[in-house]
C-alpha cells in the first residue's frame, strides 16, 4: 500500500491497540508502523482473520496470531505485508523486504557494511550496476533476516550470510555460521522483483 507520512496525524494511530509504545516516536516513524500494520491487517484479511493487528515483540517483532506467521517491510511511502499458515511440525517463516535502489555514490560508501570482498566481486561480475546490486543484496539479506528470527531468536547482522548466486529472478544466500537450529553451509533461495527504482526480495522457509 501507499502512504503519505506527511499526512500523519496524531489521531491516526489510535486505531492501533499498542500505540502508547511509540509514543515517542517521531512523527514519520508512527506513520511507517501504522503503515505497515495496515498492510499486515489487509494480509491477515485474506487468510479469514479480520480486525487483527499485530503487536510489538520483545525484540519488536510484529506478533502474528496463533496458526500464522509474516512479515512487514516499508520505505519511503510503500508498505507491505505478506502472511502464510504456520505448521508446528515444519520450520516455517517468512521475509519480505522492499527497498528504494541505493544512490551510486552511496553504494560506495556504505558497501563494506553489507558484502565482503568476495561478494563484491561476485555482484560486480553481474548483468547488473554495482548499486542496483548492492541494493538487492542488501534487501535479500533483510529477508532472511525476517525469515530466520522467529527459530533463531537473536540479531545477527549482514555478514552471518553471504551471496553465492543471483539472477534476473533470484539470488541464494549461504550461512557463514550456525544460526540457532540452522547450520553453517545452509542456502536459502530468495525471489525478487524490481524496476529502476525500487525492489522487493521475499524469501519463503517451510
């Protein structure tokens, strides 16, 4: 969905049962969440569960209702949210992340946060700009972040996962360590999708 923080109003977040924990939020932030526990109200929607929104974690994580589980993204005036069945007997869990393309002279600047040398030379080597690529690496890592964390239960930051692969539709991720019940060596395949000037990566677990 779409938003205007400009046209945020106090009044507005209200509508969501947790909004005295962002009470000191600046404005643009309380419009991001409300933003995106609409979306994630909208998700939730298709799946039978109407006027549901979901809390704040303690590692303010959004909370989904029994028998499901999701994921928010939002940046810049887009919001989204997408929601899949849980299966206690499976491993379950979902990423998704939406991102505006990085500026080129940014990319340069803050690459060494995001890639090591080797996947530098990696998205380098691809069909793609450097920060076109950056920008994707960056997002599908965001991802498998959001994937992961429910069965990992703690941060980890970008260099847990490295790129070992990426396409016109996809791009795999290899742990450079163990993660909670994940194992050093495991791949996790994300899907994406862009134009010039946003992407969205997703990456599905179960």
């Amino acid at each position: 969905m779409d938003f205007d923080a400009a046209t945020f109003k106090p009044e507005d977040l209200l509508w969501i049962p947790h909004h005295n924990r962002l009470s000191n939020a600046v404005n643009k932030r309380k419009a991001e969440h409300l933003a995106g526990r609409i979306a994630a109200n909208q998700a939730l929607r298709f799946h039978g569960i109407k006027d549901y929104i979901p809390g704040i974690g303690l590692h303010r994580e959004p909370c989904w209702p029994p028998g499901f589980t999701g994921s928010i993204t939002h940046s810049g005036n887009v919001a989204l949210a997408t929601v899949i069945t849980d299966n206690p007997l499976q491993r379950m869990g979902i990423g998704i992340d939406y991102e505006e393309i990085i500026a080129p002279q940014v990319a340069e600047e803050i690459y060494g946060g995001i890639i090591d040398c080797a996947e530098k030379e990696l998205i380098s080597a691809s069909p793609f700009s450097f920060n076109y690529a950056l920008t994707l690496v960056f997002s599908a890592k965001e991802s498998l972040f959001k994937a992961l964390f429910r069965h990992v239960g703690r941060y980890f930051d970008f260099s847990a996962a490295s790129l070992n692969e990426i396409d016109y539709q996809h791009l795999s991720l290899t742990l450079n360590h163990s993660l909670g019940p994940y194992q050093k060596g495991d791949t996790f395949i994300a899907t994406w999708k862009g134009d010039a000037a946003q992407l969205i990566t997703l990456i599905r677990l179960g």
